[in-house]
C-alpha cells in the first residue's frame, strides 16, 4: 500500500515520464487576480495561458497545487467535518496541455495510471461525457465516448448534464466539456444490490469522482454566448486527499495517513477517543482540516484579520476553535500544538511549511487565546441579554448582533440557550443575515462587459523600467460597471511606461494624450492575468488614435524612493534584529512605505534609531542601482537574491541589488540611493503574533515632517513665553499639573462628602423603599463613588442622580442589592427607558447602571421617569 508521499510523487514521476514540466504549486493566496481571493482550482495560476494574455514556455505541465475553497461560489466550509469527504484546504492533483495534446491523449494517461500504475481494478470504475446542451447548439461528446470505448465497456460510460459534464472558469472566459472518472467503492453485495451507474452523481459517500478531465474549447463571452478557441487546451484535477483514501484501501479521507496522525494529536490533548462520538468526530474532522488550511494561508503570507482574505482565514480558524470549545472541551489554546505534526506530514512536498513553522505556531496560537477572550465577553454579553428578557425566546436580531459585532458563533449560543431553558427566533436571526449579505453582495456586484479588441495582434509589453512616456496603442479595451465606482474602463495597450499594483506597490497613474490635445486621465493600473490594465473614468473619442501615455512623474519618482527604502530597510532590519526578520507584506505609495517583518517582539527606541541610522548611512553612501533582468532564477539565488515565501517566480526573474544587498523585484527604484534624499521612521507596531509593523516616509515627505515640527516647537515656544530650556520648562509644567490634579481630586472628595451628608436627609420615603432623585454639579466617576457610599451606609435605597457634561447629559442609578431580589428591580432596564427622555441610551447591572443622551434639558423629565418606573415595580 502506498503512503501518500508516494502517491503523489508517483503522480509527479508518471506525468515527467509523459514529457511534462514538474512546476511547483503557486501560493494559495492570489495576489494579482481581483476575481477570487484565494487559489480554488489547480488551474488559476494558468489563466494567463487559457486567456491568451501570456505564451506558455512548456507546453505540457504537471503539479501538485494547494487549494482553498471557502468563499464565492466554491464555498464547503459548512460542510467540512459533517462528512468524511469535503475540505477547505486540499491538494489538486493535475497535468496541462496548452496547444498541445487533447482529449485522446488524456483520456488514455488517465487510464494508464489509474489502472496500470496505480493499479485500481478497472471493473470499479465509471467515466461521464458530456450529453449535450441543445439551447446553447453544443452536441453530445461523441469524441470522448469513442476515445473511452477503447479503455473502458460502453456501459459505464454514463451521459452527464452540464452541471456536472460542463466545466466553466467563472461567468465569462475559458470553458468546455469535461468526463469524469468515478469509482464504486461498496462492497460486493452493495453493488449486487444496486448497479453503481445509477449512483454516480447521486451525492453517494462510496460512489465518488476521483478525477475530472476538462476539454477546454470554447471562450464564454459576457452577453452568454460561446466562441471558438483558438487552440484547444486540457486542464485535468485530482483530489490528492480521495485518490490517498481509494489506494488505502480506506472509506473516509479522514482515514488515510493525510489526517490520521493530526487527529491522534487531538485524541491525546483532548483526551477523547475517535470513532467512540458523532460529535467528537465532527470536530476532530474539523479541527484537522481548518489547521491545515490557516497553516498554508499563513505560510504563503496572509495572517488572520477583519478583511478579507485575512478574514476568511480568521473564520477558518475561529470555527475549528469553537468546534474544539464545544465538543472537545478545550478551554485554552491547543489547535497551534497541531503544527509540528502538520509540518512532518506535509514539509517535504511544501517546504515553506518548515521555514514558516515558528511564525505558523505563534500566530494561531495568538488568534486562539484572542477568540477564547472573545467568547468569554459574549458569553457575558448572552447572560445580560438573558437577564433582561421578558421571554423564554430571545430575538433574533440580538442573537445576530453577538455573532455580527462580537464574531460569537449563532450555533454556540442555540447550545447555551438550549440548556438555560431558551431559545431565539431563528427565522429574525436569517433575516438580519440576509440583509447583511444582500449589503455585502450589492456593495461588491460588477458588471464587466467583454473586451472590445483592436488590435489583437499587439503583445502588451512594459516600458516603465525604461521611460514615463511612449507612444501608444490601444488593443482592447472593456467598461466596468460598480456600485462603489461608477462606470469605469479598463483599457490595455501594446506597450505602457505605466507600472501596475503589484508587489505591494501601488500603480502608476497619468494620462493619456491624443494627436489632437484631448486628454483622457489614468486613475490607476492593475495587473490582471498577466494584462497590465489601466483604468479611466472616460473613454478616448477615437480609440483608434496614437496616443502619448504619460506616467505622473512626481508620483513615480516618490514611490520609487520609498520602494528603494523598503529594501535598504529589509537589509537594515536583518542587521540590526538578526536574520529571523522576513518581509511579510509591504504597502509603497507615493506618500509613504509600510514594511510588515517577522519579529517576535516590540523594538526598543535604540533598536528603531539604529536601523533609521542605517538606512540613511546607505543613502548617503550614494549606492548605485545594479538591476539584472530576466535572468535565471538559479542565478540570482547564487548571487544572494532573496526572495519572499507567498510570492510567485517563474525560470527568470528580475533582481535589484544597492551595495551588498539583492532581492527578486519587479517593482521601479530610483537608480541611486542617494535620491532617496532622507529616511524617517514614523512608527513600529504589532499587527498580529510575531508580526510587526514600521510606517516610515522619504525625501519631501520627511522634509514637510521635520518642518511641520519645527513650527510646531515654535507655536509651543510662543505659548509658554519663549522659554530658553523648552524640555525643562514643560517637565515643570507637568509636574505642576500633577499636583493640582491631587488636589482637585482632594477637593471633589470633600465636596462629595459633603453633599453625602446633606442627601442623606433628602431620601424620599416611599413605605418599601427610601428614594432620592437628584441633579448634581458632579462628574460621572464622583457620582458613583458617592452612589456606592450610599449603598455601604444605608439599606433599601434607589436613587438617581444626574449631572450635565459637554452639552450632554448622563444619569447613574443605584439600587440596594435587598430590593433587586425583591422587588426584581433592575437598573439597567429602569435606566435604558428613563434615557428616552434625554436621546440617548444605556444598560448595566441589576444594582447599578449609567446612561448618556445628547438632550440635557430632558434631564428633569429623566428623574421623574425613573421615579415613575421604580414605583410602579414595587407597586406589582
């Protein structure tokens, strides 16, 4: 039996055999391509090719390549862990021709190692064409069933629809019939029972596809309609997790040595048994799948966070966390110990597993003990919400808000609910949900029509190295349609100076000039599919003409002194904190840089001061720019060239080098260090666990810094009467401020002992209570430290005192703890109605609660409604 090294090295070793180029699996989060956040299919890292936008170098590919589908219309995070075969992060299996062979060819290789190498017993096997669309003219496969007859009886050779017989990139693009192949893996009596053609398709948990064959053929226009290819292309996929589960002879993925040893590492921190509990088997299911997908994200450069492709990740995590809170019964962080085990199974066939394995660690375990905080303060907030419920049924929008505002899970809250003898409206709960998606869908929708081509013939190639201004044509261009811009259009020429978003750098921007003057503006450039894209508010009159395109000088100059300084404060960084430090992301504008680095500490002022020293020591050394193009990716790795995990290198690349330090870089630099003029740190941060963060500005932004300060010392100078020791003379002033601070206080506590004493006298009695409601010339904080001397003095007490502030008014209620019990007095409900009065709102315990509102003058009528409010609860 193979172990699932060897199934995918066989994979690998077979297709080498079949003259295939063996290229590495791209980073599972997509960088340059606005239409998905993540990997999802094996083919995305080869748009470009099925597009038409690049030439391939080989014309045969095979790989391994890291998925993740847990967004968009490829979404099985619900379903992972409820069954044995669904997963958010897993292996594609695949092999590519561009041009090259076609279905024959593939259709025989597949058999071949399925039956021959792998040696699967042919009489499980099933395969699917293509029946057929009649509304869209596209006949029955006929060429595939003929190419399958020659494998394969004709009786299982089944008819698909073209949901599952049709494979489409997305709404418009690279599309064509597919045949899948699927194994019957019941046993004898099962399929006496029932032939398994009848099961394929059918959702069985035995009866699965195994490996889905693409004939790409046609283009998928944007009005809907279909247009021949060029040159036909195969995309074929395997599930590497099934393939593992069907040559071990197992009946669940979860079963094969892919998962086993993750979940032994769970049964022995949680101490339960797999197999023993539906509901401990689910997360276990759980937590070793999410692991590996966070794992990967986190390797290939994207942490955890509030947006997304971070927040997605984040869930990710969160989900597995609850799952191991719930039914596992941990309490504290335990999913980050998962990760050594993870990097022995998986840290040969993906390296940056290992190089990333402490970074990986930390930040999960840092992402865990946050969301554990989390579901402490709503469990917190789910007990006040149950507290001051008038039913047994909680509202749906309050369930929606703790999961919405404070990311707690509705499925935990139903458990919690369910065994305090609640429940909440479920059908409230979907309906805010549906709203919220309907927001999030009608913010993001956009409307692309197709590419209008011009000139089809023109390659695109990029001259912004070289100069900011060239002469230019447009070869296609497309109008894009958002909610959030308006109508836009993305326009491609035959060459451009303009550099695209990429690498962290932001895009170019400028314009275009036509022969007769008119000038249409470029607002931004992106790189899409390897197109570099420029984007207009407004279409040139002649699309036809010649036109200057013309690169912002300014701007381009200023972001190529900043993206000169991210790489001389890499080096600095290494330098100064020691060579754990890597680049984890990288923001380079016109007015700024940002640098993310992994460091597992804040950095001291010394720290900071001598790396913002080093910088500016290797801009005065005036270093010149060594840049090397299209070299190959071995040498510049010889010559010292780092390059960054997460990132995507082809054979050649492009390497930027001042003095002694070189890195792989496509972006624009200035060609000495010295025009960097000067370097400021502005400040350093955490971002997430081990990451941190410096912001720092160059050149004219560092003299309009140091300028602005300098005015500023000035006004402060003039405000404290041009003193001649500046540093001095505000140390006393601070030192005064601090004495007359404890002297004030000194003089509020006098002033509120004072008035305790005269209030005593003023309790109003109400036969079952004493009463007393006042507005007192007192800030908030005085207020309740003289409501809690009330309640240690005296017994039976509510009283409700308001104070005026800043235009604003604010009142504090303090009940007896005696009549909470007894009369179910609460000041949180008493206060939250009697802030009506004032515009404004509030909560808090049942003994005591504070609320503010924005109308002062209804402060008055806000005393006499919490009278109101306590007289009719004791009267009840």
């Amino acid at each position: 039996m193979l172990n699932s090294k060897e199934i995918r090295q066989t994979f690998l070793d077979f297709f080498a055999s079949k003259g295939h180029k063996i290229v590495p699996s791209a980073p599972i989060v997509l960088k340059d391509d606005p239409t998905l956040m993540f990997t999802n299919a094996g083919m995305n890292q080869f748009k470009e090719y099925f597009l038409g936008y690049k030439t391939p170098e080989y014309k045969r590919i095979a790989d391994t390549q890291k998925c993740l589908r847990v967004s968009g219309k490829h979404n099985d995070l619900e379903e992972v862990g409820l069954d044995t075969y669904h997963h958010t992060m897993f292996e594609m299996l695949g092999n590519w021709s561009f041009g090259d062979y076609f279905k024959k060819e593939a259709i025989a290789w597949a058999w071949e190692l399925l039956t021959k190498v792998y040696k699967i017993n042919p009489d499980n096997l099933y395969v699917t064409i293509f029946e057929g669309a009649e509304n869209e003219g596209l006949a029955q496969d006929t060429e595939a069933y003929n190419y399958w007859k020659q494998h394969i009886p004709e009786e299982r050779i089944l008819l698909g629809n073209k949901k599952d017989n049709f494979w489409e990139m997305g709404a418009t693009g690279p599309c064509g019939p597919s045949s899948e192949i699927h194994i019957d893996l019941r046993s004898d009596e099962d399929k006496a029972k029932i032939p398994g053609k009848e099961l394929v398709n059918k959702d069985h948990p035995e009866v699965i596809e195994i490996w889905n064959l693409v004939f790409i053929e046609f283009n998928r226009k944007a009005d809907g309609s279909l247009e021949k290819l060029p040159d036909k292309h195969i995309d074929t996929g395997m599930g590497f997790e099934r393939l593992a589960m069907v040559l071990q002879g197992k009946k669940s993925n979860y079963d094969t040595d892919i998962f086993v040893p993750l979940i032994q590492e769970i049964e022995s921190i949680s101490g339960k048994t797999y197999g023993q509990d539906e509901k401990t088997d689910i997360a276990m299911r759980v937590i070793a799948d999410h692991v590996r997908a966070v794992a990967f994200s986190i390797a290939d450069g994207q942490l955890p966070s509030n947006t997304g492709a971070g927040y997605v990740i984040r869930r990710i995590l969160r989900r597995a966390i609850r799952y191991g809170f719930t039914f596992l019964d941990q309490k504290e962080a335990f999913i980050y110990k998962l990760v050594p085990t993870l990097v022995n199974i998986m840290g040969d066939a993906f390296p940056e597993l290992q190089k990333q394995k402490s970074l990986i660690t930390n930040v999960i375990r840092e992402e865990e003990q946050s969301f554990l905080r989390t579901l402490e303060q709503g469990l917190v907030l789910l007990n006040r919400i149950i507290e001051t419920s008038q039913s047994k049924q909680i509202p749906g929008s309050k369930v929606f808000e703790l999961y919405d505002t404070y990311g707690f899970p509705k499925d935990l809250t139903a458990l919690i609910l369910r065994e305090k003898g609640y429940t909440f409206d479920e059908k409230e709960f979907e309906a805010e949900m549906q709203k919220q998606k309907q927001r999030s869908k009608s913010a993001a929708e956009v409307t692309t029509d197709d590419w209008i081509v011009i000139n089809e013939d023109d390659e695109e190639e990029f001259v912004g190295y070289d100069t900011l201004e060239s002469l230019v044509k447009i070869t296609k261009y497309r109008k894009v349609t958002s909610k959030k811009d308006g109508d836009m259009y993305q326009l491609v020429f035959n060459l451009t100076p303009f550099y695209p978003e990429s690498g962290g750098q932001v895009g170019d921007r400028g314009y275009l000039e036509a022969p007769n003057g008119d000038v249409t503006y470029i607002v931004d450039t992106k790189k899409e599919n390897n197109l570099i894209v420029h984007l207009a508010k407004s279409l040139p009159k002649n699309v036809n003409d010649i036109f200057k395109a013309v690169v912002d000088e300014d701007a381009r100059q200023r972001t190529a002194a900043n993206h000169t300084a991210t790489h001389l404060l890499h080096e600095a960084l290494r330098k100064v904190l020691g060579k754990h430090v890597e680049q984890k992301g990288s923001l380079v504008a016109p007015s700024h840089l940002r640098f993310d680095f992994s460091h597992f500490g804040k950095m001291t002022e010394d720290e900071i001061k001598q790396v913002e020293d080093y910088v500016n020591a290797r801009i005065n050394d005036k270093l010149p720019l060594i840049e090397k193009r299209n070299i190959p990716i071995t040498q510049a790795m010889e010559e010292g060239a780092m390059a960054l995990f997460g990132e995507k290198y082809g054979d050649t690349v492009r390497m930027i080098k001042f003095g002694n330090h070189a890195e792989l870089c496509g972006g624009t630099h200035v060609q000495n260090t010295g025009d960097v003029w000067q370097f400021k740190i502005l400040s350093e941060s955490a971002i997430a666990a081990g990451i941190r963060r410096i912001e720092a500005i160059t050149g004219k932004a560092v003299k309009d810094y140091y300028k602005k300060q300098d005015e500023e010392i000035k006004e402060i100078k003039k405000i404290l009467k041009n003193p001649v020791d500046l540093p001095k003379t505000i140390e006393n002033l601070q030192a005064d401020n601090q004495q007359l601070r404890k002297e004030i206080d000194k003089l509020k506590k006098e002033k509120a002992q004072f008035i305790q004493a005269q209030l005593k006298n003023e309790f109003e009695d109400l036969g079952k209570i004493k009463f007393l409601a006042k507005e007192l010339d007192l800030d908030s904080a005085t207020i309740k430290d003289l409501l809690f001397s009330f309640g240690k003095e005296l017994d039976g007490i509510v009283a409700v005192v308001g104070t005026k502030q800043n235009n604003k008014a604010v009142i504090s209620i303090f009940i007896s703890k005696d009549l909470v019990e007894k009369y179910g007095l609460h000041a949180g409900n008493i206060v939250r109605e009697a802030a009506k009065e004032i515009q404004g709102g509030g909560g808090g315990q049942p003994f005591f609660a504070t609320a503010g509102g924005k109308n002062p003058s209804g402060l008055q009528n806000a005393l006499a409604k919490a009278k109101e409010l306590v007289v009719e609860k004791i009267k009840s």
